[in-house]
C-alpha cells in the first residue's frame, strides 16, 4: 500500500487543465493542511522539547538528519541557529544523505544507502546529551533511519519526524512526530505541503527549545549575534525595548560589550559594567530575567 504522501489527491486528477488563477489558489490553500498537521503534533512536539533542553543545556549538540528536501530543511534550521541564538556552530550540525553536494542537486541512490547513515553519525561521534533529529517525509528512508539507530547506540536523544502515520522513522526514534499531511497536489512533491510542515515543525522546536535555554527574554531574541550593520542595528533597537534607554545609551553599552545584547540589557538595568554583567549571568544561567530580579548590585557604574 502506497504511503499517503505518495498517494494521487483524489480532489484534483484534473490540475494540468486549471486555469492559472484556480492553479495557484489551490497550491496555496492545499498548505493550510501543513499548519493543521503540526498543531495536532504538539503534544509531542512539547515531549521532545522537555527532553531535550536539559541535555543541551549540558552541552549536548543538535545533529539532524535527512535526504532531500527534509536534509536541506534540516541543514537550514542549523545553519539559522547562529546568528538568531549565537548557538555554536560546531553544536549544530547536519548530516544529508550524499553529503553537501545534495545541497543543491540530487544524488541518487544516497537516501537508500543505511549503512552510510549509520557511518556518518558515528563519524560525529555522537554523545548521551546529544539530540538527533531524523526527518524523513516518507518514514521509511534508509539513510536516515541508518542514523537514527548508531544514535540511539550511543545513547543520543533521538527524535523521529516524519509525514506518514506509523512510520519507522517515528517508530524507531526515541520520540515521534507524525505529520500527517496526506497526499500532495502534485503526487508524490513532498517539497509541498509536507516540507512545509516540516519547515514549521523544526522551527517550532528549535525556537522553544532556544527559548527554554534563556536565549529569549519576554519575546525578545537577546542572544543574537551581530554579524553585520543590520543586526548591530537590531541589537541598538532589542536592547532600548527592553530597556527603554535612548539610541545613544543603548549604543554605548552595546560598544562596550561587544554588542552582545544580554549583557547589555543587564549592564543597564543594574547599572553594571560589561564584566559584572556577565557575571551576573553566568550565576543565572544566562537567564536575563533572572538576572534581572537577583538582589545584587555591583559598581562601577555604566557611564551616562
């Protein structure tokens, strides 16, 4: 029996006939299903949060794994996590079937290949605080599920996301995730809808999990990394709405912290140099609110 995802849409046998219009409207609202699909995975999608903020916060890495169109979503969703949550880059890292030449064409046969997924995580030497994540539309992908399982020997936290109901993928893993988006539009596309549910799931995970790691404070992405003029921008106005300091105050303390904003904010709520500040944090897990309601306060002072 044909997995769903490769299953013709029983709505649409005509679609090459579909005026341009009536085309692209029914593209477009075929993803609302994406969006549906990841709500009714939540609770799971929280499970695997709980367990894997602890053992990232004991210095474990996120590796993810996938073939395709869920291997470049997957790579994307690591690459990303740098310069939104300075996450280190060598503790994000993303195994795709047929290496980075799979970035940008296809490599057949590599998604078949186990016994080169099994190879691949064990050449990162996976670890107990490690969190794996293996994506696979189908459910069934060799390669990842080769992965899922030298992981879950070592004893790595395994996370299995996959589009298809009762999947091995999900099975195999630690925890499983079923989006079940059913059939595509165009039979057989996963690059559709099931891609799309895939972007949303991984973002929904990474980000809480970042935000149950203290790099948010209220909604704001504090622990950004300023790589350019656009983001030291973004830090000057992150650091005066959370503060509520002018242009000119947020600048100086961001200059003197090397425009890292929570140390910033700190600096200036506290009225602590960068040194202190940091410190402050450090005994507060870099949680700013923490920081923020501890009863300490150290001199010097931030000028102006």
């Amino acid at each position: 029996m044909a997995a769903s995802t490769e299953s013709p849409h029983a709505l649409h046998a005509d679609l090459d006939l579909y005026g341009v219009q009536q085309l692209v409207d029914t593209l477009v609202d075929d993803q609302l299903h994406a969006v549906n699909a990841v709500r009714a995975s939540s609770a799971a999608l929280a499970q695997a949060v709980q367990a894997a903020v602890p053992r990232l916060a004991a210095g474990g890495r996120l590796i993810y794994v996938g073939a395709g169109t869920s291997g470049r979503l997957g790579l994307q969703d690591a690459v990303e996590l740098f310069p939104t949550f300075s996450w280190p880059r060598e503790r994000a890292i993303a195994l795709l079937a047929g290496g980075m030449r799979a970035v940008t064409e296809a490599v057949e046969g590599a998604e078949d290949d186990a016994l080169q997924g099994e190879r691949d995580m064990q050449a990162v030497d996976p670890a107990r605080d490690d969190v794996v994540l293996g994506v696979a539309a189908s459910g069934r992908t060799p390669y990842v599920l080769g992965a899922l399982a030298a992981a879950r020997a070592a004893g790595a936290l395994t996370i299995g996301m996959a589009n298809n109901p009762d999947s091995a993928v999900a099975a195999q893993a630690d925890i499983g995730i079923t989006l079940a988006t059913g059939s595509e539009i165009i039979s057989g596309s996963t690059r559709l809808k099931a891609g799309t549910a895939q972007k949303i799931a991984l973002n929904s995970f990474s980000s809480a999990v970042m935000v149950g790691l203290h790099k948010v404070y209220g909604n704001l992405m504090v622990d950004m990394s300023a790589t350019n003029s656009k983001l030291r921008q973004r830090a000057v106005q992150l650091t005066m709405h959370a503060t509520h300091a002018n242009a000119s105050q947020a600048q100086e303390a961001l200059e003197a912290c090397e425009y890292r904003v929570k140390t910033a904010i700190v600096c200036i709520h506290k009225s602590l140099d960068a040194s202190a500040a940091d410190a402050l944090l450090a005994r507060c897990d870099g949680s700013v609110r923490r920081a923020l309601q501890d009863g300490a306060v150290a001199a010097p002072q931030v000028p102006g």
